[in-house]
C-alpha cells in the first residue's frame, strides 16, 4: 500500500479531512524548498505536492506562474526536484510527496527514467496536468508497478466517461478542481461542488481532494464538509512573497497551522 493510501486510510480512522498543500520547487530560493516542505508538514499538512518549475504552466494563475519564473531563474531542474524530495526524506519517511507538473519535462527525460529517480528520490506519485488517463495508460501502469500514485485532475466540465477513465487508471486520490479557470481563481459555490463530488463518487472509489481557490480557514472547512482533503496552492505562494525570505517556513508554518485547525473543529 502506497504512503498516500496510507496517509488517507488513517484520516478516515481518526475522523479527520486531509490537508494537502503545495509549494514550487526553488521557489522562493533554493535553499529554502526543504525546509518549507517541512514546515508545512508542522502547521498539519498530510499530503504534500511539490511543484515542478515549468516555463508555460497552462493550469497556473499568476500567483503560481510568477512562483515557477522566479524558481526557472535559479535554473531548477526535474533533477534538483528529486534531490529536494530525498534530502526531505532523510528525516521525514511517513508524509507523502506528490509531484505536480507537466508533460514536457519528463517526457524530456523520459517517462521510465522519470519513473526510476522519484521512486529512489522518495516521491509518492504524480500530478501531470496535460497527461489525460486515455494517453497515459502505460505510464500510470509503470507508475503503479513501482508503487507510486498517479492523481488526475477532475473538473466541473469533465464528462462520466472521463470519470470512469479516472477510475480505471487514477490511484492514490483524486483532484476535483472546484472552479472553471486556473489556479488561485476566486469564488468557490460549496452547494456545486457538493454535487460533483457526489457524481463522481459514483464511479471513484478513491478519496477526493478538492482544490483551486481555497484560500482561508473559513472556505476550507466548508469544502471540507464534501471532501476527504482540501488542496491549498496559491494562497501559501502569496504568504512567501508577502514575507521576507528568512521568515518563509514560519509563515507558511502558522497559515497552514489556521488551516489544520479549522479543519479539525469542525
């Protein structure tokens, strides 16, 4: 059983929502990824996503795009993503890492040695958000013969027959996006995403993140109240550019902390 499974099977036992959240690799300086990942694992994150820096990331709002420029100017690789989730792992073997990115970069490296160097990295599973089920059949088959998770993403547009493709080949969690548009977008309607979510549980039988645009305590626990785990980007990137460097892991520490305990009254 894989860290996430493990992860979400002991949230369901102890009553709790999960706490996913997200931070892009380098940013905002390299020497900072690791103990941010940290950090958000103190403030009560479960599940942590970390971004792979990418030029054109066609799902990110501005918030995330000015994060992956600002970690590209450090020259962050795919390879220095690995070594932050294995410098992660020396002192951390229970929280699970999910990396977040796009096609273009390992299909640059190739899906296979891709598969390889996050497996021995220490890394849990995958987000690609331009790999759809139907086109990545073989590599989600890979992924999971080296117990890694492959999380595809599920939106207010998606048709039943992308459901059930999601079903067929997604593992570890599934990601509703709550919102028509990009990361960081305002505006949840709890009552539609109430809805989705009951749809797609017909067909997925894995937990459901609900994520993009849930930026404060007070929307978390009420997407919390439809979900198995509330996913929080963007509003974690603007406390670290609201605040100086050094101070970045308290900060990030302390929201994620406001988060977890809103979570945990209701």
């Amino acid at each position: 059983m894989s860290r996430i499974a493990q992860t979400f099977d002991a949230l369901k036992e102890q009553g709790k929502t999960g706490l996913v959240t997200f931070i892009t690799a380098g940013d905002p300086a390299p020497e900072l990824t690791v103990p941010l990942l940290h950090a958000l694992v103190e403030g009560g994150a479960d599940v942590l996503e970390l971004g792979v820096p990418f030029s054109d990331p066609m799902a990110e709002g501005p918030v995330i795009q000015r994060a992956c420029e600002r970690a590209l100017t450090f020259g962050v690789s795919m390879t220095d993503v690995f070594g932050y989730v294995a410098e992660f792992r020396k002192t951390n073997q229970h929280t699970p890492i999910v990396l977040m990115g796009y096609a273009n970069p390992i299909e640059r490296m190739g899906q296979s040695e891709f598969v390889r160097r996050a497996k021995a990295a220490g890394a849990d599973g995958a987000i690609v958000v331009d790999y759809p089920p139907e086109e990545c059949e073989a590599f989600a088959a890979e992924m999971k013969a080296n117990d890694l998770d492959v999380i595809f993403l599920l939106a207010p547009t998606s048709t039943t027959e992308r459901v059930k493709q999601v079903a067929r080949h997604g593992s570890g969690f599934s990601y509703y996006v709550s919102l028509k548009g990009v990361t960081g977008a305002g505006g949840i309607d709890t009552a539609d995403v109430a809805k989705r979510v009951a749809a797609i549980r017909e067909h997925v039988k894995l937990p459901i993140g609900v994520g993009f645009g849930i930026r404060d305590a007070q929307t978390a626990k009420s997407v919390a109240s439809v979900a198995d785990a509330v996913v929080i980007g963007s509003r974690i990137i603007q406390e670290l550019e609201n605040t100086p460097k050094e101070q970045g892991p308290a900060a990030v520490r302390a929201f994620v902390a406001g988060i977890r305990q809103a979570l945990d009254a209701r």
